[in-house]
C-alpha cells in the first residue's frame, strides 16, 4: 500500500508531537534524579524509624468433623458401650467459636493483654512483651471508672528497689516508688514487681512507657486481627494466625486460644455424660431401697412358712414358668426404664437440659431422637455463651427441640403401650402354666411372686450399675475438640510492611511528583513557551530565536563572543540579509523592532543587531524611537544628550547633531532624548518624515529602530510606514498567550510592513526555542569554554 505524502506528513508531525511530549519531561531530568533520591531516602527514614513492623504467627489444628472423616477417635476402644454417637462437630461452627470475643476474652484476661509496655527510645518506641519486659504490671481497676481511652504511665526504674513515675497525677510531677507500693491512680491500684534480666542494671535509668485499656477494647482488636481458614477444600484442617508487633507475643496468644478452645470443647462433651451419671445414681437409690424391701419380704415368707426348697414334682412346670418369668421381667424393666425417662422429662428444671443416653432402653426410635435432642442442646449453648436469647438462630433451635421434645414424649407413649399389650400376653401364658400346677402349694406359688419381684429388681440394678461405670469412663477418657499439629510459630522476618513495595511505591512517587508538578505547570501556563505557540497562535513567519543570555551585560555580541546568545544573532543576522536580498532592497535598510508590551527585550534586541550587522562590515545606526520608556542609552551607559525627540520639536537642530559616535561601538547611535508630553501627537509632525528621509540620506546600510510596544500605545503605527520590515519581539516564559491575538491581528491587517516574529530568552538546553532540545552551542566551539572550566561542585550546584 503507498502511502501519500499527506499521510507521511501526518505520521512525521505524530512523531514530532511524541517526541516533543517526551522530550519535555527529559529536559527535567535532573529533578526527576532529585526528587527519586529525596523519595527514596524519605522511604528508608519510614522504614527504619516510623513504619512498625508487623509478625504473623501461624498454627495448624485438626478438627474432628464428621463431614470431613478427621479419623478414629481415641473412644473407639469404648464403642460398645455407645460412648462415641455424637462427638463430631461442623468445621464452620468451630471456625466461628475460635474467632468468637467469650473465647478471646479468656484470652486477654489470661495473658493481661490490655495492660501493655514499651521501651521509649530517642528516635522511636517499641513494645515489648515477656522477658523483655523489666518488671511485672498488676492492675486492679476501680469499679465505678471505666476506661474509654488507654492510660500511659511514663516509668523510669532508678535501681533495683525503686523507680519513677514521670508527669504523674494531675499535677504532672515526677513521684518515686518502691517495687511492690500500690500505687492509686485515676483508673485504679498500680503495683510493679521486678522482673530484670540476668543483669538488672542493664535496665536502670532507662524509660519506659505502661499503656493501659480496657479489655473489652483488647478484645476487639485482637478478635479483629485474628485469622482461622481451613486449609484445604474438603478437609477439617484449620489454619489459626495472627498479626501482632510482637512476635512471641503473637504465638502466646495463638496458643493460649486453642488451649481454652479445646477445654470448653472437653467441658460441652461432658455434658451429657455428667447429665447421664446424675439420672443414673438417682434410679440406684430407689432401686436399691425397692431390692432392699423385696429381700426382706423372701425373708419373712420363707420364716413364715418354714420353707427351704421347692418341690420337686413342680420342677417342670415350674422351669416352663420360669421362662416367661424372665420375660415378663425383661418387659417390665424397660417400662420402668421408659417411665425413668417420662418423669425426667416432664421435671422443669431438665426443661433446657441434656437427656440422659444409652441407659438401656431397646427402642432404637426413642435413642435416636435423644442423641439429635442432645446435639441441638449443645449447639444451643455454644452459641448462647456468645449471643442472647433473641438471636433468630437461637429462637430456630428452641423451635427444633420443642419439637424433639414432642416426638420423644409420643415414641415413649407408643413404647409404653407395645410393652403393655406383650406383658399382658406374656401374664396369660403365665396362668395358664400357674393352672397346670395347680397342686402346687400356696405358699410355693407366693414364694414365687415374691422371687420374681426380686429378680426384676435385682436385674435393674445391675443394668444401672454397669451403666455407671460406663459413663464414668467416658467421663475420665474425653478427647479434645481439636488435635494440635502444629504449634504457634512465626518467622523472624515481618509480614508488614513490604520494603519491596514500599520502595516501589515511593519510587513511583518520585517519580509522579515531578510528573504531576510539570504537567500541572503546563496546564496551568498561560505564558508563552515554543515556537509552535508563535506558529499555531499568529501564524508569521519566525525569524529567529535568542537564547538567555548568561551575561549581565546589555551588549552580549562582540568579535571574540562565542556564545550562544552571540550565535544566535549571528544568524538572526543571515535571516535577515536572505529576506532583504530576496525583496532587492539595494540601498539603505530599515528594520524596525517591537514587542506587545514593554520588557520583551526589543531594545536587548535591537541594540544586539545593531552589533552584530556592524560587524559583518556594515555602517549601522542605532535609532532609539521609543520616547516613553528610553532604554537604549541606558543600556550603553551614555549620556543621553540631543536625541530623537529634541530633533523633531526643534527644526535648528540637523541630524548630524543628535548622532552619537562611540570608539567602542562599531555602530552609531540616535538616542530618544527628553521624554516628551505629548509622545503621539509628536509622531505625527511632519519633521517624523523629514528625519528617516535624512537618516536615509547618510548612506548607512542598515538602520535600526527600536519603536514602542505595539500594545500599549500608537506610536509604532504612526512610525510603521517608514519601515522597510518588522521584527516583532516576543519573550518566553513572560508574555501570556492571550496577549498573541495582538500580533495576530496586525499580522493579519498588515499594520506593519514584512512583519516577522522573534523569540526571546529561549534556554537551548531545554529546547524552548524550536520545541526539540537543539539550540546552539552544540559542539563546534562556539559555546562560552569557561563553563566548560567550571569546577566540579560549581557545576554541581548549577543544577
């Protein structure tokens, strides 16, 4: 595909724009190197005296959760005896007691964890925890003060028996104590022990600082910052962390927590154990007074009766008896088993209790719903230690066991009447064997009775007491809630903050600030800057531009200057000399110089061009027109005798009167004079025409004029038609853009004849004038050698 050379011209201007962006930010460079090193210096002083850094502390527990198989629980051994039917817990609900504040509460209470010290430096102060610290802080608080804010209590220990407590009361005073005083403050009972290092002078005199809060304060900081995850999808492993200041301290509380965790989990378990062996002692004590009465009745039958054994000739019928008397006996026990457990429920004080499990009842119906009735009390009361009785999750499971509660109490109905109907099956088949042995004797048929009575008895009480000792031992071999695999640990290195980060972070920092302060500055910059100001806002041709001069002195062109400002109007002078030849002007040149308004540099200009087309060989005259604001005698620092003005109000004085011709210049010269009354009204007297055409007459090759500014007054209207061309002065950095409407519009009028415009005090380094960073000076020796000279630190401090 060929492109066009509209469209290369497009593409070129694209990368000249880019290239412009860039290079204006480069041209920067030196603060950009600046403001990174103050940046980074400013990060490393945060780091190493103000940025806190931060430990983690990290432990791994295992929970035994059904729903993940956390493996054989250390009961197996007893799962005959049905210890083991609802011991698992939900990984979720464990996550949420670990983090929950009644668990971290035990925890700040234990470790004192609202009582806090630190160790006041000269540049920064750190807390310090454990056998760091130098002595042992107790705190009793006042009951009727509770504390919003913490207190800080400064400390300096003046030796091993006494220290100091600094701006201390209301007066702020400095009050020494002895180790071991109660000391009463605002908040409560103060009282410090001892607690130094091998070597206790290692901590004399130096200052330390006590913060005390309040617990509940403490709490919410450290249930906030602490962290239980599981580690892996499908597993009941938990990972248990902490970010704390102190590293040990950090673990202490990890370990401390899952201590007090898994000793509320041993406590919920026992629950229903405990509940079961108190139901259990209380049948032993009736069924031991009913066995009791039951034995001395066989006692006083067989006294009565004078029996010592039974008849042989009944054996058979008596065995066949036998038989269901076991039974019976068997039936009856668990109706007396099921009514056990219908009375314990409808005791309102076991209203909100466990139910007492596995105590022999055979109807599978009824211990299933006592071990779901069981776990929703459990539940229930976690989650109350926590919450109030309101919360919607607790009013849910109330609802839950209410209605447990029902289905158990109906299964037991439906139990009890299914045991009624087979005891009454089993009595009539009992008759009708007591009728086939009919012969035996009353008092062997009373005997008999009374022995079953005693059997029944006797075989519940065993049932209970095996039962006893079942739930004891389940009592005594509890497993934890959760199995420790690993400790808290934590790593010497900081979590926080991340010096790579913050580095980062302050080196792009350094970098935006003098990014932002440019592009803000060029936003905000209403002043005139480039070239392509002049070409986008007038649309004149530009001349030329003169860079700053680093030279305090007016006249900066001489033979022997090399500099840049003196190259420039070397070649400021080639431009003009192209444009004049190429309108054929053969004799006498008049160039006049202007600006929008005063302290553009047109008289800097127009005395430095004189200057320098003198010394191509021409004869040149310097004309100072400016009668406002005189410069051009001043810059000289000659006398400013008979001038411009003093020729036209005066027709006896010629022209060769008012021409100043100095040895050191190489161009002669027409001050302004006297600063007329009337400056406009003067331009219009016909001795104005009168005057050029003499000037003209004189055969100098060029004749410059430095005219007023073209904005503030007329008088450069009234003079242009005497110009054979313009140069139309404009500083950078110091004539708002808005101003170019000015030259703009009499650019475009034509006001003044072959206007061009000048750019003035451009920096070459930075590329002002042509927008592109090439200037002059750029090696072939015409840049000033002594800044080459400079020593080191000079140039150092220049930038």
């Amino acid at each position: 595909m060929n492109t066009t050379p509209e469209h290369q011209y497009t593409n070129m201007e694209d990368a000249i724009s880019i290239r412009a962006l860039v290079e204006k930010y480069l041209m920067h460079w030196k603060w950009f190197v600046i403001s990174v090193f103050l940046a980074l210096v400013i990060t490393f002083l945060y780091l190493r005296y103000s940025a806190t850094p931060i430990y983690q502390a990290t432990s791994t527990i295992l929970v035994k959760d059904k729903k993940a198989g956390s493996g054989i629980s250390e009961l197996s051994a007893f799962e005959d005896l049905g210890l083991l039917g609802n011991s698992t817990n939900s990984v979720e609900n464990e996550i949420e007691v670990l983090k929950s504040r009644s668990l971290m509460r035990k925890v700040v209470q234990k470790l004192k964890l609202d009582i806090r010290m630190f160790s006041v430096g000269n540049v920064r102060t750190s807390e310090i925890y454990g056998y760091q610290n130098p002595v042992v802080v107790n705190f009793r608080p006042y009951d009727t003060v509770a504390i919003t804010v913490p207190v800080n209590f400064e400390l300096v220990i003046d030796s091993p028996e006494r220290f100091t407590f600094l701006n201390f009361g209301k007066d702020s005073q400095s009050v020494s104590f002895g180790f071991g005083d109660p000391v009463a403050t605002e908040i409560g009972i103060l009282t410090l022990l001892p607690d130094f290092l091998e070597n206790p002078f290692e901590d004399i005199h130096k200052k330390y600082l006590i913060q005390i809060g309040s617990v509940e304060r403490a709490v919410q900081a450290y249930s906030a910052a602490l962290n239980v995850n599981i580690v892996a999808k499908g597993t009941s492993v938990l990972q248990v962390s902490l970010q704390d200041p102190v590293r040990d301290k950090a673990i202490d509380i990890i370990d401390t927590l899952i201590k007090f965790y898994n000793s509320e989990g041993i406590e919920e378990k026992n629950l229903v154990s405990s509940n079961t062996l108190r139901f259990i002692e209380e049948r032993l004590s009736v069924i031991e007074k009913e066995l009791t009465e039951v034995e001395k009745d066989v006692e006083d039958f067989k006294k009565e009766n004078r029996l010592t054994d039974i008849e042989s000739e009944a054996k058979l019928f008596v065995e066949a008896s036998g038989s269901y008397t076991l039974k019976i006996a068997d039936v009856e026990n668990q109706i007396s088993l099921v009514n056990f457990l219908q009375e314990y429920l409808n005791k309102e004080e076991n209203r909100n209790g466990l139910l007492p499990a596995n105590i022999g009842i055979e109807d599978n119906t009824i211990n299933s719903f006592i071990a779901q009735y069981n776990e929703l009390v459990i539940q229930r009361n976690r989650i109350l230690s926590s919450s109030t009785p309101e919360n919607p999750v607790i009013q849910n499971l109330n609802a839950q066991l209410n209605q447990f509660r029902g289905n158990i109490m109906e299964s037991i109905q439906n139990v009890l009447s299914s045991l009624e109907i087979t005891k009454k099956n089993l009595i009539i088949n009992e008759r009708i064997i007591d009728g086939q042995i009919a012969s035996v004797p009353r008092q062997e048929r009373i005997f008999r009775s009374i022995g079953r009575q005693q059997l029944i008895k006797a075989t519940l009480y065993e049932y209970l007491l095996q039962k006893r000792e079942e739930t004891a031992i389940s009592l005594n071999v509890t497993a934890p809630i959760a199995k420790v695999i690993d400790s808290a640990y934590g790593s010497n290195r900081p979590v926080a903050p991340k010096k790579n980060i913050i580095y980062l972070a302050g080196l792009l920092l350094g970098l935006l600030f003098p990014f932002g302060f440019i592009y803000l500055k060029d936003l905000l910059d209403t002043k005139v800057n480039s070239r392509q100001d002049l070409e986008k806002l007038v649309g004149a041709p530009i001349i030329g531009d003169i860079p700053k001069s680093v030279s305090s002195d007016a006249l900066v062109v001489s033979a022997s200057d090399r500099s840049s400002t003196s190259e420039a109007f070397r070649l400021l002078r080639t431009n003009l000399n192209f444009i004049l030849t190429e309108n054929n002007y053969q004799f006498t040149k008049t160039i006049f110089v202007t600006s929008t308004t005063k302290g553009e540099g047109k008289s800097f200009v127009s005395l430095n061009l004189a200057s320098v087309l003198s010394l191509s060989n021409k004869k040149v005259l310097l004309v100072g027109a400016d009668v406002r604001n005189p410069k051009v005698a001043e810059y000289l620092s000659i006398k400013d005798g008979k001038g411009f003005v003093h020729f036209l109000v005066d027709e006896k004085i010629k022209i060769e009167d008012i021409i100043t011709k100095d040895k050191s210049l190489n161009f002669d010269i027409i001050t302004s004079g006297v600063i007329p009354p009337n400056p406009s009204e003067l331009l219009l007297n016909n001795r104005v025409a009168h005057f050029f055409s003499e000037i003209k007459s004189l055969k100098y090759d060029y004749i410059i004029v430095d005219t007023a500014p073209v904005s503030l007054v007329t008088d450069t209207m009234l003079l242009a038609k005497y110009a054979d061309m313009f140069i139309y002065v404009t500083r950078v950095h110091f004539l708002d853009k808005r101003m170019l409407q000015v030259a703009k519009d009499i650019y475009q009028t034509k006001k003044l004849p072959r206007m061009t415009m000048l750019l003035n005090d451009t920096d070459y380094e930075k590329g002002y004038g042509y927008g592109y960073g090439y200037g002059y000076g750029y090696g072939y020796g015409y840049e000033n050698d002594a800044n080459h000279k400079k020593p080191l630190w000079k140039k150092l401090l220049r930038i």
